[in-house]
C-alpha cells in the first residue's frame, strides 16, 4: 500500500537535498510537490492545502541544527503532521459497558462488512478472551447469512440467525437477549449494505443503532474507493454518527487518500485496518507507523508483533538449543516456513523492515514463494529431513525427480541450509543468553 505516495514524497525531499538551510523558496518548491503526491494519492484538496501549510509554518519556525540537513529537518515535519493527520494516536475498540455490549457494523455495500465482522470476532476471541456472538442483520443480500455462518464456522464463533425473519431490528434485539441469558460478551451486528441517498436504508440502520445502544458503532469503508469513500463516510456520519471507522482492502491498488483524508473530515478515528483475504488480517490502526511506511522508514514494531502472535516462546527457546548443538533439522525449517506464513502477506511483512520497501516495489513474492522449497523438504524420507547430512547424490537426484524441480534447485537449497545452520549456530548462544533472561 502507498508504493506511489512513497515515491513521490522521497522524490519532493530531494529538492532539499544538499541545501545549507531550509529558506522560503527552496520549501515552498518541495511542498508543491507534495501537494501534488498527496492529490495523486487522492486525498482531498482542502485536506493536502491544510496539511501543506501546517507544515510550511513549522519548517520556516524551525531553527535547524548543524548536525540535521534540512531535508531530514522536513521529513521528521511531514513525518509528525502525517501522524496528527491520522489521529495521533491508536484508539481502541469501546466495549466497556455492561455484558453482553454490542457493536454495530455497518457500510456501503461491497466495503467489506461481513468479513470484517468475522475478523472482528476471531481477534476478539483469541486476543482479548471474550466470547462473541456474529449477528445477521443483512436479510436483503442473498446467501449474505449463509456467508456468516461460513465465516463463523471458519473462526469458531457462533453465529445468531432467525431464518424467515426480514426485520433487522427485531433480530437484533433477540440476539442481545439470547446472548446475555447464553453468556456471550460481545455481540457484534452485520447489518446490510446501504447508500447515504437510501432515506429508508438509511432509517432503519439507525432505529437498530437506537434499538441495542451499542457501546461501538463501526463505519466500514472500502480503501480503494479513496475520496468517494470520504464523501461517504460524512454522509454515514451525519445519520448515524459512528465512533470510528475500518479501512478494508488496503494490500489492493489503494492510493491511500482514504487513510489520509478519513479522520480529517469526520473527525473520528480510524480504528482497524485490513490487509488480506486471511481471517487473522485484521490490525489496530497505528498512525505513527503508517506515517513511517508512508516515509519508506518501514514498521518494525508491527513485524515483531506479527511474529510474537505466531512463535511460541518455549519452541523458541527449543530452536535455540538446537541451533547451539547443529541439530537443526529440515522438519524444523518446514515448521518455520509454516509460522512465516502464518504472520501474512510475504511482501508486506518484507516491507516493514526499513528500506526494503522500495527494493521490492516490483517483485511479486507471494506464498508461492514456499512452494519449491516445500516441495522438496516433502520428498525427502522421514529420515532425511532428521539428518540432513547424509543427503548425497543419489538421494539428491530422488528428491528433485519427486518434486518436480531441478537438481541444481536442490542443491542450491542444500547450500542455503547449511550456510544458515552455521550462521545461526554462531548466534545461538546470545540467543540463548537473551531468552533466558526472560
């Protein structure tokens, strides 16, 4: 996300590079062209002119140290106005109140609603220890609560319907009820997809909101629909007010104006972001560091989240051990690759660590990207993939022939196996050290 942006913007600070001192002129060319990103990026005008001219009046305010150029002088500007520009600060979920409290999901059609509400309810549940309740509201779209079912199936949650009942209202008042005498916590509400122009759609979201009282309101929006999507969400608001709001699709061709321009003109936070199609591809909002990846600075915070979520800290310790003692196995690599894939998009956690977001910008890696390795790992025996060692020829040419790649790929596997068993055998001992501490 952002590819565009962030090549416009590295390109605008180059204006500044190699000039002694920030002056009138030399900034007033470098934010034109970032006004210029920014409208390609399809944030709205008067939200890039505001944020224009905060930044000119601190640039030309600062008095810039010998040791800082007054280019990186106006990234950490841009930098820090980018963060305020999206709320500052991330904001939890409200689900304080009395059990079970609810939220109500709602959304144009096609933003992505239901999904979210199923991703709402698996981290709800796996992160936060609550037991949640999906609700169907949408009794217009078909097959709309057969796909709630699926996506509660999928995140084992259970899932209120009342099949033949086309009042959303009742049934989300029935639902509050089954789940306080059931013992839910949350219930969350997918209601259907509506238009701002819709006056009946639009009355009757509201007299459910009016009907649960719900401790959240959620405003679903569609990233890739960028400024038509700010319109729409003032619309929303001016009805429903919501408490905040959830950017969909943001790994599809997104320009990014919504995540820009949202907290701006509605003046409600953003509260989740969502990358992927995976059921666990639900993450809070951070401006700090999506205004870090916007600056190509990269997201190492989230990335170590990410890998916290998936690796186990006693099987951590475990592969310390092993690679001390040069026991790491090719079982062991498979269970690795297993955990990578898990944490997400390949390419988008690649482009959390700093710099390498430009390197990628035209690789296509996908999970894919596994597959030969797996292949091969697979067609070894039992035996094999425990002692690595005694892979020679012969058993090299049969693993190549069952998995359907080269020898010269095997063996290049090998070489990339053993240069890592020897590398992390070199690092295992301050790994263990740091564990231990723990």
């Amino acid at each position: 996300m952002f590819e565009n942006l962030i090549d416009r913007l590295e390109q605008s600070f180059k204006i500044l590079k190699g000039e002694g001192r920030i002056t009138e002129i030399n900034v007033a060319e470098t934010l034109k062209d970032i006004r210029k990103a920014l409208l390609d990026a399809d944030v709205s005008y008067k939200v890039a002119k505001n944020f224009c001219d905060e930044v000119k009046r601190k640039a030309l305010g600062q008095n810039v140290l010998k040791s800082v150029r007054p280019g990186q002088m106006m990234t950490k500007i841009v930098h820090d106005e980018l963060t305020l520009l999206m709320g500052g600060e991330a904001v939890e979920i409200n689900l304080k109140g009395s059990r079970p409290v609810a939220v109500l999901v709602s959304g144009l059609q096609g933003s992505g609603k239901t999904t979210f509400s199923g991703k709402l309810a698996l981290l709800l549940r796996s992160k936060k220890g609550m037991r949640p309740l999906l609700t169907a509201c949408d009794v217009y779209r078909p097959a709309a609560i057969e796909q709630l079912k699926v996506l509660g199936a999928q995140v084992e949650v259970d899932v209120y319907t009342e099949e033949g009942n086309n009042k959303p209202v009742s049934i989300a008042k029935n639902a509050l009820k089954h789940a306080k005498t059931n013992g839910y916590d949350v219930v969350i509400v997918d209601t259907a997809g509506r238009l701002a122009i819709d006056q009946e759609m639009m009355a009757e979201i509201k007299a459910i909101k009016d009907a649960i009282l719900p401790s959240e309101t959620l405003f679903v929006v569609d990233s890739m629909t960028g400024q038509d999507a700010v319109e729409t969400a003032r619309s929303f608001n001016e009805r429903l007010n919501f408490d905040g709001v959830v950017l969909t699709k943001l790994d599809g061709d997104t320009r990014g104006g919504a995540a820009l321009s949202i907290r701006a003109v509605v003046d409600k936070p953003i509260k989740f972001v969502s990358a992927g199609e995976k059921m666990d591809a639900l993450d809070l909002f951070h401006p700090k560091r999506i205004a870090d990846r916007i600056l190509g600075m990269g997201d190492i915070v989230s990335l170590v989240e990410k890998a916290q979520e998936q690796f186990d800290e006693e099987e951590a310790r475990k592969l310390s051990k092993k690679f001390a003692k040069d026991q790491f196995t090719f079982n062991d690599f498979y269970k690795q690759i297993q955990q990578i894939k898990k944490m997400g998009n390949i390419k988008d956690l690649a482009s959390m660590i700093p710099g390498m977001g430009k390197t990628l910008k035209n690789v296509d890696i996908d999970e894919s990207a596994f597959k030969g390795v797996e292949a091969i790992i697979m067609s070894m025996t039992p035996l094999e993939r425990e002692q690595p060692s005694i892979l020679n020829g012969s058993r090299r040419k049969r693993i190549a022939f069952g998995s359907g790649v080269t020898i010269v790929e095997v063996n290049r596997l090998m070489k990339q196996f053993d240069e890592m068993r020897k590398m992390m055998k070199g690092g295992a001992g301050k790994m263990a050290a740091l564990m231990n501490r723990r």
